[in-house]
C-alpha cells in the first residue's frame, strides 16, 4: 500500500537524495531551501485544518523569506508501507503570484508581412514577456523515485491525483484557475537550447543557476530580460521546434493533465520554452467529484467504489490512501486496512475522490512497515515542472 501525508522535517534527508537523482527546480538539491518548504507547507496544513488561522511563520536561519510570504504551499511525501521509505513528492500552491507580484511567462503570438509588388507573404512566431497578476493556483513538485517508475500500483498518478483531491476538499484556499508548468527538454548536464539561444543572452549565467535564482526572487526576470517582441524566426530551426514542447519523458504527464481538461493557451516558460497549461478549477473532475462525509463501521463485505480517501485531523495531521470504499446514508465505509493506514475511527470526518482502479494491479492491504529505510541511489533521466 502506498500511504501519501503531508511532508514532515524527518522527509528532508531522504528529498535530498531524490533531489540529487534528477534534474528538478521545485525540488533542488538544497536542504535549507526543502526544509523551508516544508515548514511552510506544516503552517499552511495547520491553517487548513483550522488548527491555527496565521500563515504566517517566521524562517528558520538559512531558509529563504520569499518562500514564507503569500501563498500557501502544499506539500505531500509518498510513503511505500512495504519498505517504510518515502519514495515521492508533489506539492500545490495556492496561488502563484498575484497583484504586484506576477508570475512571469511569455506569450506566443504570429505576424504577418506582406510585400504587394512581391506578391509574398510570412508569417512568424513571436513571443513577448507577460506578467500574470490573476494568482492562479499551481501544482507542481511532483517527483518520484526512478524505481517505482512503470509499477502496476501507479503510485505516480496517485501522487498526481492527490493534489485535485486536497483541492476539492480545501476549494476557497485556492484560486478558480489552476496552472501547471511543464518540463522542456533539458539535457543531462542541466543546459536548455531556448535558454542558451535567449535568456543567457541577457542574462550570462548557466540555465539550471538562473533557474534557481527563482527560488529566492523572481524580480530581475522583467529587469533583465526585454519586453519587446521577440521573433522566434531569428532562431535555429532547432530552438524553434521546441518552443511550446515538453521533453519526452514529460509526455505522459502532458497527456494526463489534458485528459482532465488542461489547455496550453500559447503560454510558455521565459527560460525554457516549456508550454504553461491550465484549467479551470471547477471543471476538473477529481475537484467536483471530492466531497466528505463521517467514516461509520468498518466495511466486512465487497467494496464497490474505489478512489482516493483521506482525513485531516485537528493536529493538522493529513493521511490519504488510494482503497475500496462503499457509500452509505450518512457516512462512508472504509476497510479495516485503509482504516488503519488512516488512523482513524467511527466519527472521523473522511475526505474521498472517486477514481478508477488500476488495471492489472490487485488492491493491497500489506501491513504498514515499522520502521523507514534509506533510499537507494539510482541514475534517473532530469525533469523539472515548475518553479514553486
């Protein structure tokens, strides 16, 4: 079974070392920089179970300021019960920018020139520096360890999933829109060809250096980079083919986002070239299907829905297990081992998310494991998604 909570300072080591396997901006390889995430993440879960209403908490030394101010941030550890390892993380924020302080993308426009006497026309993509100020909701984060990649379990959706899920309970912490940022490709050394042939131009520093810079502040993006049209025509045919793709083991994430109703609005990455998609919050499926209800007796019979089921208690304490589940007037029934994964008991209020089973991958009651193990180190291809 695989157990997904809210990260926890105990996480930290075991990020690092997920974050040392990839390429990987939402979570790089810096432990102040995911510890400051965390404890962001700790006061955001507190104020969304009414625990405590201050968002507000002061950094530990070493950890960024920026990442404290504003915005709630989210963020969840995959726990695999069998080896008692975290495995995985994502995270959503509950709003990415917003007045005074946009979230800076570059939008994608064509132009067109035509010479009469010449009989001929061209046509052209340009693209042009956009502020967005509306603070969209963003997911992101979302990383797992290469080995659990292709397993019949698919924690990776659940990973994915669990975001929509936490959204559709929590619905007024985040924005109406919700935006995803996707992985352009960039090569094994950390270099990207739109970066090299645009913004090191302007700015002369490495991608994965600049990149970084975001974790701190996002101001010398407008400073340093021109707000003129620029015409993308000028490029290697290498660089213009890019513009608005993903890498390719980004593709099935892409694809997944758009089964769900993410569009890419001809928005893209001012670093990398990677497409921006959204969607409207209220028409995504796994946020309008997510609703709650008290957990009555445990279910001793066949459980016929499946999908995501979680509580957050009143210590801030948030659990969720991909399970069976059976519907019944005025409550919801769990199996004992989902319960037991949950912590939980008759009374307690139950967050669930309908979701189809996996295919070929048979529902695991595997008792949880007592005590977590170290991860092992293996090679990963680099992804990146975001730059919360």
């Amino acid at each position: 079974m695989f157990l997904i909570r809210q990260s926890k300072p105990d996480d930290v080591a075991t990020l690092l070392k997920l974050a040392q396997m990839v390429y990987f901006i939402n979570l790089p390889p810096n432990e102040q920089i995911i510890g400051g995430k965390i404890e962001h993440s700790a006061v955001s879960f507190a104020r969304a179970s009414g625990k405590t209403k201050d968002s507000k908490q002061k950094p530990r030394k070493g950890a960024s300021a920026s990442m404290y101010e504003g915005s709630d941030l989210f963020m969840f550890s995959m726990f695999d019960t069998h080896t008692g390892t975290v495995i995985g993380t994502s995270q959503v924020r509950a709003h990415q920018g917003g007045p005074g302080n946009p979230n800076w993308a570059m939008k994608i426009s064509e132009r067109t020139f035509r010479s009469e006497p010449l009989s001929y026309s061209s046509t052209h993509k340009v693209g042009k520096l956009f502020g967005d100020e509306s603070g969209p909701s963003e997911i992101g984060g979302l990383i797992i360890q290469p080995s659990y990649r292709g397993n019949p379990y698919r924690p990776g959706r659940f990973l994915s999933f669990v975001r929509f899920h936490f959204i559709g309970l929590y619905r007024k912490f985040f924005a109406d829109r919700i935006l995803a940022e996707m992985m352009a490709p960039v090569s094994t050394e950390g270099e990207n060809a739109f970066w090299d042939n645009f913004g090191r131009k302007f700015i002369p520093v490495k991608y994965a250096e600049a990149d970084r810079f975001c974790q701190h502040n996002r101001r010398f993006i407008p400073e340093l980079l021109p707000r003129e049209e620029i015409y993308f025509s000028l490029f290697s045919l290498e660089v213009q083919n890019m513009v608005g793709q993903v890498a390719k083991e980004t593709v099935p994430a892409r694809r997944l986002l758009e089964s769900m109703g993410f569009k890419y609005r001809g928005m893209i990455d001012p670093f990398d070239g990677g497409p921006h998609l959204d969607a409207p919050t209220d028409q995504i499926d796994l946020v309008k299907k997510t609703r709650s209800l008290p957990l009555i007796a445990p279910h001793s019979g066949r459980v016929p829905t499946h999908g995501i089921v979680s509580v957050l208690n009143k210590d801030a304490e948030f659990r969720a297990v991909e399970t069976e589940y059976a519907l019944e007037k005025g409550g919801i029934r769990l199996t004992e081992a989902a319960m037991a994964a949950l912590e939980v008991s008759p009374g307690a209020i139950i967050g669930f998310t309908p979701v189809a089973p996996v295919e070929e991958a048979p529902i695991d009651h595997a008792p949880m494991a007592k005590a977590p193990r170290k991860v092992t180190k293996t090679p990963a291809r680099r992804t990146k998604v975001g730059r919360s």
